[in-house]
C-alpha cells in the first residue's frame, strides 16, 4: 500500500484524490492545497483525509510514500525537486517543466536516489491509445505516413499558459507514445485574440527522418468540443474519435494506391471511404485508474514507467520548439532528442 | 442565348456540358477534346451537339460566342489567350493559370477586348457560401478571427499538381470570397508520400493585418472524406460542412469570454458546445447552374463576375507562394494584392 | 434539512444516496438493504451515514423524516405503505407499484396523512424535458400531432420485470409530462426471445381523443443504445435525443403543407428536412440534483410535486394496460383516468 | 437487345428510362404519358425515343418488347393485364397491385403466355441489401430474432394511397427478400391527421412462426428523413442505414447473454454498444441499372426474376392485411401464403 500526498485540488486534483482512495495498491493520505477553500470540499467528502496548506508539512510526513503534483506548471519544478529531496517519489502533471533543463535535472535527481517520476501523459493509459499503438507495433498498419489531430475547446478560458501548452501536450503524448520515433524539425503558427492573453489558436508540424509529418490543430475558442486524430499507414488508416461513444477508434481498409484508371479516378471521387471499416470495442476503463495501478506498480518494483521523466522531456523539448516557431510565424525550429530517445 | 464551347471532356467538363445545355440563357454548341472517346459519350448522351478534336476549329466557329476551358492546369494560359484573341467570352477552371503572370495577361487581354474573363470558383455559387457571406456582411458574426478548413479525400490520385494546388484552391476560394481581406504572409507545410508524385498532404496558413488567421489542411490520403470549415467570430461561430446532408451550415452563439471563475471554467471543461445553435435551411440548388447563369448575365451585361480574374489571380498568388513555403517546411512568405485586392 | 433514509442499494441507490448528500435542503441520515455486501461500498464512502439491514429499524428511526425507495418493483407497495403508515414522506422509484389498486391506496394513505408521495419520473426533472414542455406550452410546436419514442439497451439484462415496465416507463413519463393529456386506448405487441425471460422487445401505441397518437419502440437487445424522441406539432417539430451531447433538442420549421405541386413533391422526395432548425443550449444539470431539491420543498411547504403519485398511478394504468395488449398480439385495451388527469 | 416502353413519366419513370437507355442490354424505345407536360422534357433529352399519350399505340407497336409501367397503383392491373395480353415482359412499379386477387390473375396470365412479370421491388438490387441477405445466409448472424425498420419522411406529400402502401412497401420488400419467410398475422395502427387524407404514420407489426417479430414504422410527417433498419440476430446483429454515406451497414458482434452478475449489469447500463463492429464497403452501384440489367436476363432466358409476380402478390397481401388491421387500431389480422411462400 503506497501513502500518496497530493498537492493542488484545482481542476485535476480530485480526480488523482479518488484514483488514489480508490486503488488496492494506493491510499491518498494527504492533501495539500494553499487555498484551504479548495481543500474544505475534499475533507468533507473525504474525512479520513489528512489536509494541510504547508507543503513541507506534507514532504516531512514520513508516512507519505509518493507525491502527486496537481498545480501550475510553473511551479512544478520547485515542488518535485523539493519531493524527490525528501526521498519521495512523483507523479507529475503534463507538461512536466517550463524547459528542458528543468526535466533533466529533475530525471538527474530520481535517478540518482533511486525514486520513480513519472508524468501523468492520461491519454496513454487509455484504451483507445494502447489499443492504436498495439495496432501500429503489429506492423498492420504498414508504415505511418502522417499523424493528423485536432483538438478544440469551446469559448471560454482562463490560463496562464498557451494553447499548445494547455492542449497539443495530450497530442505530443499520444504521437510520442504510438510512434516510437523523434521529430527532428518543427513548425508552428498562431494567434491570439484577446488582448494581454497567450495565443488561444495554434496549427504545429512535426516533421520525422522516416518521412512521417505530423500535425496538430489546437483552438480554445471553437463552437463545439473536437478531439479526433487520423493516422494514415501505408496498409491501414485510423481514426480515434474521443467524443464518439461508441466506435472511438475506427480502421479502415486503405492502402494507398496510385492509378491512371479514369474509371477508378471518378469512383474515388464521388465515394465517401476506401474500403471496409472495422471498430474494435474498446475498454472503457478510466484512464486514471489503469495509471495509478502502473504507478504504485513502478513504485513497487523500481521499474521504469511507460511515461518516465524521460518522456516527459520529450513533451518539453517539442512544446518549447514549437512556441519558438510560433513567435517567428512558422520558420523551422530544429530539435534534438540525442540520449532521449523512445 | 450564348452559345458555349467547351474543351476538357474529363472529369468536369460534362457537369459544364450538361448546364450550358440546361440553361434558358445558354447552350452548348461544341465541345472539344484531344481524345476522341472522351467526345464519344458525350455525341451520344447529346446528339445535337458539335464535336470536334480541333481547339482551333471551335474558335474559328463564329457561331460560337464563349469557350468554357476545362482541361490540366498546364494548358489554362494557352488555350485561354486563344480563346480571347478570337473574340471569345471566357469560363476557367481553377485555378486558373500556373503563374501570376499569366493570370494578368489573360485580365489585361479580356479587357482591352471588353470581354468576360471569369473563373469557375464553383463553391462561390453553392447556397450554403453565399449564406456565410450574407452572415459575416451583415455583422451578426462580429470580427471574424480564424478560418479554419480541413479538406481530405480518399487514398487513390491521379494528379499533375499538387494537393494545395488540387484541394486548398477551394478553401482559398471561400476565404477569399466571405473574408474580402487579402492576406500579407503565407506559411505552408507539407509531404509526399509516394515517389515521383507531388505532396499528398499540406498545411497552410495565412496571416492578415486585421489579425485573423486562416488555416487549410488538405490531403489526399485520408480513410473518409471531409469537407469542413470553421469561421470563428467576436459575436458568433459558423461551421460549414459540406457532407452534412441535413445542416450543411450551423451557426452557433458563442461570443468568446475571459473568466476567473472556476465553476465556469469547470463548465466550459466538461460541456460540448456553447450557446444556442441554428442551422438554416439552405438552397440546394446546383451551383453550377448558379454560376452558368451568372455568366451568361455578365457576358450579356458586361458585369463583372464576383469571380473574375482579378479573383482568380489572389488565388493562384496564394498557391504560389504556398509552394514556396512548402519547399523550405513553413518558413513564411510575403503576399502582395496591390491594384488586386476584393 | 430533511434527512432521508434510502432502502435499496443496488443500481439507483447509489444515485439517491450521493444527491441527498450533495443537496443542501436534505441528508441522508441512513441507508438500508437486505444485502450487507451492498452496504459496504456506501459505508466506506460515506463514513458518517448509517447502514441497516433492517427495514424496520429505518422506519423506527425518529430522525429519519422520509425514505426513497429503490428496490425492484414488487416491494414498492408493502415498502411504501409502511413508511406512509410510520409518518415518513416517500420519494418511491418509477414504476410505483404492480397494479393500480396499489398506487390508489398509496396515495390515499399519503393524503389522509398529509405526507408526500412522489414518484421518481427522473427524465421530467432534466433541462431537455422541460424544455420541450415549456415549448409545447407555449403555443410554438402548434397542435401536438404524435409522440414517437425509440429507447434501446444493449444485449444483456436480468430483469424481473417486461421491457414495457423496464424501458417504456421512462417514455410515458415523457408523453405524460410533455402532453398534458390521457390516453383512451393502447395497442401493444412484443415477443420474448429468451426461454423463462419476460418479453424483451415492445412497441406500445396509445390513441388519444385529440387525434394524437403516440408510440414508443423499447428493446432490451439492440446493438447500439438509442433514446430518440419525435414529437410532431402542426407548427414545429422537435427530437430530443437523450444521447447527443451537444443537440440534445433540435425544433424544426416544419408546418405540415399538402400539395399537389409536382416540383414541390420532387424536393421533398430529395431532400433532408424541412425548414429551418435550432437548437437551445439545454441546462445541464444532473436531473436527479433538481428532483431531490423539488422533493425537499414538497415535504417542506407541502406542495403537490409535478410527479405525485397520481402521475405514478397514470402510469402503471398505462403499463398494466400495456401488457395486456401484448398478450393477445395488439388487440386494443380501453383506458380510464376518471378522476387522475394531469 | 430488349426495347422497352416506359408507360408513366412523373417522379419514377424517368429513372426507368435513363437506365434502359444506358443498359447494354436494353433501349427505350417509346414512352407514354395521357399528359404531354411530362412527355416534353423527356424528348428534349432523348430526341431518339419515341412519345405517345396512347397506352394502345405502345402496346400494338411490334418494336416494343417489354413494357415498364410507373403509373399510380390504382392503374397497375389494368395496364399490366393489357401489356401481357398483348404479349409484352412486364415491370411493375410497386405496390404490384391493389388487391391480392388483381396480383394473382397478372400471375397466371404471364404464366401462361410464359412472359416474364417483374415488380420493382427496388432495394433488393441494392449492394446493402444484397449484402445483407448473404449474411444472413451465411449463417452469421444466427437465427434471426427481430426486424425494425423506419422509414420517415419530410412534411409534406400528394398521395392517393396511405403511408403504409407508399413506405412501408420498401421495408416490405427488403424483409420478404432477407428473411425467406412469410407472416402469419399483422396488427397494425395509424393516423390521419389532415383531414380528407389517407394515414400518414403508421406501425405495423408481423408474427412468424418461429418467433421472428417485424415492426415497420412509417412516417410523411417527420422533421428529418429517416431510413434504418435494424436486424437483431443470436450471434450478430445489423444495423442498415441508407442515408449513412460511408457506413450503410454495420454488422455488430453481439450475442444475447443473460447474465445475474451486477457488475455485468452496471457495464451495460453505461456502456453504448456491445462487440466488435465491422461496416463491409458496398457495392455503390446504382440499384436500378443492376435491376434492369437482371430483368434484361429474365426476358432472355426465361429465368424467375427474384422479384417476380409472387413476390409482389406477397406484398400486397401483407398490405392490403395491416390496412384492415390498422382500422381497428390493432387487432390482429391473419395471413396466409400458401402456394406464395419465397
């Protein structure tokens, strides 16, 4: 049974409050918040849960195991160095840093005493990602020739980091994670609309050695919620819908065929898909569910987890190139992943 | 009642056969095609109508008083210029000449003749984009902020341009006609899948002065076909979807608002759209026949065409310059619509 | 504060239990099932509630001032007739007895105590329905004209009662709520497909004197789950698709119009629907929030509820009839509400 | 090469001439209409075809070997019992006839003048159609359990038959061909809500011996189309939707499973479907060219057309039965097809 402290009860805070209660193998000991009206909810649901505004009271808890950090992602660095330094192990929200040194030193530090740190990339832990990737390994997929996501939110925000900050993270966690491969270049634009605000529309590109382009769409001010990503292989293309209830992932029969036929020109034209289409049922299990088990597993027996400190800078590198790219409407910005590699 | 010649029996070129013959204001005297069993269905389904494997013939008819040019993109500066210099009305396909040059050769040639030079951006006459543009006119939308279009289609091609030059164009066409602003800088991305063939699949985006941002997303590789923009304004959101049978245009209530307060941003996070939304009921005319009539009124009347070729000359500025990005992966070009703007 | 007990912990109790909690007009004091090892996930969740086995000690509890029923069916009587008969107010779920002689008894037990009874109608109690009453109240749909109702489950089930009792319940709670008007006649029909089970799939149609006609298609062994209701008025039309997630309401410009206009009839017969269509932003609050708060003023004024048990008693009247119907393949069973219209 | 007589140029004669046109194995060679208004357009288009108000002078042309009549139902006898007496093939537009008796003599005329008699039961040529009976036939699907098919469409109609006799037809003759068994009783209910005019919703439901039970809900006053139909099998069940554009049949892996273990239960309750699903690509060809091209072959050959007079006698008995039915809101009525079974 792993003692987890969790640290910040804004948004995504409760959710790693009751995963933690709800787990065999965790317990959600302590939580800290420094605004004691967003813990008083949580004690009155949660009773036999220790509150506390002082962070260091938590680190100096010798009862607490493991940290979750649930806060701004300006404050991460400060609250995970002080965890691991007191010999606790992390659970970090994406995106792990604000730069790329600071995910190194943080990996430098576990590792050193030997602690697990792991981001909470959700997406990854979901079935429809694992059962995508199980897709792609097995090689029916042929190929990946691109990697093609949107995701938009509706027209209301508040927050202290961009859009690609905010939304491509879940994107780069996916593509990180089914791909298995690094971009070596990328190219980002966008907008911002409200005066004094970060840029709330952003169009990315990723582009691999291997060929592969990949390519994300993020808005916060969309009419209506989209969550779809298209991955075309050289045999078979998919499509994750995250909204549709029933066939979020959907593979479709089409490798690519080249052809002077104007017969088979026209049917292209006037038809709406390419071969047949198979929807697997897809376990609906919480993602944050199968997470926590993952992370009370790599706490247990030291392994490495599927979204270490090591992916998470990959996110980092990736986000930071890319508002780079932003700043100057699109000119490449190259990237290097030299000992960080999948 | 103007009689039409038209060359390119491909593809579209029997959809222009068939409306110039449908039409009360036009007829479809001749048609032409360097392939004799490209003009045999055609004699058959339409006996009445002249053939001939001759270009040169059909503009020596004098009974012939406009040519309509449906044929590769390669041979539209030719076959266009002749088509003037024999006195010829002239309907382009889109787009509507390799280069910009070509395109104010063909504007100065049409109008020392006091001819009609018009280009068939068809989507300009669909019911559901004059809808849009009556939409954003009148103010209801407020500012508009992004445009953002994504049109993908199935994995079989045939092609000797590429997919900006293929797909984008519509998108271009759109913006181009319900934004009556011109773009300052372009940045494109793209790839090519298949060896020897054009890209398949590429990014672009446009940067205005007035701050909006327009976004296209084209391929040719995709497992379904889609056909959707997204026009997002102060006051209001549009999406048009151009598969969608029964609520091809949505518009939605949705003003963008900046909030400190979490149970709204808590809303926002679990909540599928905003405001209130309506979908007109749209005019599902042909707009083919729209655009045919619409000729045959600016050749009768001299009018100038909402798609003349000033209009088709900002587009293929924009597929230039695109490409040019394209080749150096997003780096960002400038746009110049001096004399040519809306 | 009212303080509830709630009997029954299976699917729904849960539900009761946690909003009674959430509700700052009402506490669930404690809660009670024949079965221990449903007890104790509520307990470890909600330390502070008291669990029994005994129903009676619930009833003897003078802290307890009503109860909420949640246990199949044929208990709903002996169950309810007990706490009216101990002085506690009774919140019972749908359907609300067996047969109509129980519900007359129930009520008449609550009224010369001067207790509430109320009937758990849930759907009455989400924005979309009351919504589409408030529409259908206005004058705006016109004259109702049909009420055609699909609701279908996945293949699966244990059930001790029919579909009809299961699913259509949920219906006529719907059409007894939206329409303000009792039907004089049923016709039903069904088959049961598994040996020793109840019938799985019906289709009920109940006539009124109005002229309206209403429909309702439940099946237990679907592929897919679906909950769509058409209402059809002679001025607009409305669908309420209970599983959409952002259109949950759509109304529909659509006047019934004969014609003998041939050209007319062709764009109907192409087309894909009629007139303009708008669709509100519906509040989306969980309903069972809003029933518990409207059952705590009803205790607390006491007021009649909108779903008292004279609205239960319409029902099971309508389910009773129903399944006599089926039994003999659709022959029609006469209807009387003397004395229990809405 | 078969020439053919098309007697009916409103909404569905048209189509028939194009495709004996367009067939290889047929021409039209006449068409007939009394009123010359349809006749017009028709010749504009295919100055080769010859017209004629007069059904006599079609029928002595010796030139014309196979008459195609779509014409309203109240005529169909009559011209099709002159047609065969003048030893014309006939196609018959559906309903075949008014009554089971009119059916029966057309049966024994062709027979007996050994001519092939034909209804244009259209969407049995359809490729989902065709599709879905191989499935079934394969034995796939398991015995089939349930057939639920709806058929709605927009407000507005003209029609000297009611919704039963000018919808469910369709749904009719898709069952009849995918089920290859006969009903042995109907109960059916409707209602007119314009007065002077036939029912214009209706549901009708048919029994079979061996527990199949078909439910067939019918609609001219419905706010959107809606054409599905949903086939629910012990081992699979299909979903068939016609206005779905790249999805028209999906087939679901969902045996019926009973089941006592709650936690089973729970997973139903908030799942959205059951099993794999697969939608096969299909034959997108247009259903009349493949019908016109196997009636060409029962001319030919002599061979039964899979939609023969007994076929449509079959139809027109469960008709003519659910009409009787549905004037006593739903009593049940018999049927019997002996000597017609498929």
């Amino acid at each position: 049974m792993i003692n987890v402290g969790v640290v910040g009860c804004g948004y995504w805070g409760p959710n790693l409050i009751r995963n933690f209660l709800e787990s065999d193998a965790t317990r959600t000991t302590m939580i800290c918040d420094l605004d004691p009206e967003r813990l008083a909810p949580m004690t009155r649901r949660y009773p036999a849960v220790r509150a506390t505004t002082s962070y260091a009271e938590m680190l100096a808890d010798t009862e607490v195991d493991a940290v979750a950090i649930a806060t701004p992602v300006r404050t991460h660095f400060d609250l995970a160095m002080a965890a691991l330094k007191a010999g606790k192990h992390v659970l970090i929200e994406k995106p792990m840093t604000e730069t790329v040194a600071q995910a190194r030193l943080l990996i430098e530090e576990a590792e050193r005493r030997r602690l697990t740190l792991m981001v909470d990339h959700t997406f990854v832990y979901t079935g429809a990602v694992r059962r995508i990737r199980a897709l792609v390994d097995s090689g029916d997929v042929g190929d990946v020739r691109y990697f093609d996501s949107i995701r938009v939110n509706l027209g209301l925000f508040q927050h202290d980091v961009d859009v690609i900050w905010d939304l491509a993270v879940h994107d780069l966690s996916i593509l990180d994670y089914v791909l298995r491969q690094t971009p070596v270049e990328v190219s980002a634009v966008g907008a911002n609309h409200i005066p004094g605000m970060p840029e709330n529309i952003a169009y990315l590109t990723l582009f691999y050695d291997s060929g592969v382009i990949a390519h994300v769409n993020v808005n916060w001010l969309a009419p209506v919620k989209v969550r779809r990503t298209l991955i075309g292989g050289t045999r078979k293309m998919i499509i994750f819908d995250d909204l549709e209830t029933s066939e979020k992932v959907k593979i479709y029969d089409s490798g690519i065929t080249v052809t002077q036929d104007p017969e088979q020109i026209y049917q292209m034209l006037i038809g709406y898909r390419t071969g047949d289409m198979y929807a697997p049922k897809i376990d609906g299990k919480e993602a944050l569910r199968v997470e926590v088990a993952h992370f009370a597993d790599c706490v247990a027996t030291g392994r490495r987890s599927e979204t270490d400190g090591v992916a998470g800078l990959r996110l980092v590198s990736m986000l930071t190139a890319a508002t780079e790219s932003m700043k100057s409407r699109g000119r490449p910005v190259a990237l290097s992943f030299e000992g960080v590699a999948p």
